[in-house]
C-alpha cells in the first residue's frame, strides 16, 4: 500500500438494479453517509442509462469501445463518456472476457482509456487456484498482455484490479495476507515495465466478496490501495459499513 495515496472504492452495479428509482435511492444512502469522507475516493460505475442520474457521483464506465466513432451499434466510446463527466473506466472484468473479450479487446480497450486521459480500471485474475504455482502465471500473462502497447507516461493513469475468479460473487474471498502477496508480483512487474517513479503511483486494488466484514483487513493487511465491489455496493448499509471502515485505517 502506498500510504500517501487516496484509497479508491468502486461500486460495481454490474447490470443492476432494475430502475432508476432504485439507483437513485441506493446512490442517496450512501452519498449521504459518505459524502464528508475526504480520504476515499467513492466511484460509482453503475449501467450506462444511469450514468447522467447520479449527478452528484464520482462516475466511471463499466465498459468502452476501443474505436472513435462511426458505425458500431450499441457501442459507446470513451470520448461520450468524457463528455458526461465520467473518469474511470473499468476495463477486461472477468464477465466481460468470459462473453468472448479477448486479450487483444482489451489491449485496445486499454490504449483507447489511457490516450483519452481517462483512467483505467484493468482488471486481471486468475480462473481457479487448484495449482498454487499456475495462478501467478496467468495473472502475470493478463497484466503484461493489457500493457503491451501502452506508452509509459498513459500508465499514469492505470489502477490495476486484482480480482481472482473464483471470488467474485461467491463469498468467498481471497485471504488480506495471499493478496498481499499477489500485490507484490504486481508491483514487481509493474516496476519492470513502466519504471519506478510512475509504477510506485499506480493503485493496486481488490475485488472478489468484498464485505463489510473483510474490506479493512484488505486495506490493513492485505495492503490495498483500495476495492472493487460488487454485490455489497447495491446493499447501501453494507456498502456505507465498507467505505467508513476502510476511511478509519490508519496509515
Ligand atoms: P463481487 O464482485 O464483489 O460481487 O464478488 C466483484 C466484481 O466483480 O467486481
């Protein structure tokens, strides 16, 4: 963890809820309860309708095209997104790579985030943990793969989401101390490949069952410097609990 960065949480809606009454009643709770919290940057990335309702959020996208403009129906490009105000962009979730993004997708998706000055949130993690020695391998191969083509000054604005798999959504989350760990080879590699002065700035966060119950010990022990959540981001209590809690960890 860096300690002089501002920790970042991501509510990741996915595709819910099922109205804008519902969002913007979920967003109000927590806006309310976390709005005075200075040390966190709170970004909502809810589906793309609901974007230009939540007005008073920090907005990121779940999702781009790579290309400019032109003929691509039902595609949105970074530049829209610009134009509403957003700044972050999730890029290469899991979801998205198993409807059919592949490494190359993201590559573009990735160069098209960082050259439009947004920041992009890459996502990469591994499948399963059945072999200890495989998983590092595979996450190692997603980050390397993502940045092939990425000029070192854009990587800036790159926060890295180490979100294994089997986590997300089953409740069952990687242990603070394993993903500490995992940090460390992130770091190491992005050390290696954008230099030290731009690699020590870039966020490494976690995602996969984050809960009220284990969000600070990622932060604490795990050396976040943030979360990706998922499911607990539509509870608003849960999601409140996990944003002043992690608020509260001393540096
Ligand atoms: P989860 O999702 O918190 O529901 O596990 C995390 C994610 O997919 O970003």
């Amino acid at each position: 963890m860096n300690p002089t960065m501002k920790k970042i949480i991501i509510a990741n809606w996915k595709m819910n809820p099922a109205t804008p009454k519902e969002a913007l009643r979920i967003f109000s709770v927590i806006h309310k309860e976390t709005k005075s919290i200075k040390n966190i940057d709170v970004i909502f990335t809810p589906p793309f309708v609901f974007l230009p309702l939540l007005k008073q959020a920090k907005l990121g996208a779940q999702d781009v095209f790579f290309e400019k403009s032109g003929a691509f129906t039902g595609e949105i490009s970074a530049l829209q997104l610009k134009a509403y105000g957003i700044t972050h962009v999730i890029v290469g979730h899991s979801e998205r790579r198993a409807m059919g993004e592949t490494e190359e997708i993201v590559q573009k998706k990735l160069k098209t985030v960082l050259e439009s000055g947004l920041k992009a949130i890459l996502c990469i993690g591994e499948n399963e943990r059945n072999r200890e020695e495989a998983f590092p391998v595979i996450m190692r191969h997603e980050l390397h793969s993502a940045l092939l083509k990425i000029k070192k000054s854009a990587l800036r604005n790159l926060i890295v989401a180490y979100e294994p798999i089997w986590a997300i959504g089953t409740g069952h989350a990687e242990t603070p101390e394993h993903a500490f760990e995992i940090t460390i080879l992130i770091r190491r590699d992005l050390y290696k490949i954008a230099g030290r002065s731009i690699a020590s700035k870039i966020p490494i966060i976690y995602g996969g069952s984050v809960a009220s119950k284990n969000a600070v010990s990622f932060i604490k022990d795990g050396g976040m410097d943030g979360l990706l959540v998922g499911g607990a981001s539509l509870r608003a209590r849960e999601f409140v609990k996990i944003v002043k809690g992690s608020s509260e960890v001393q540096k």
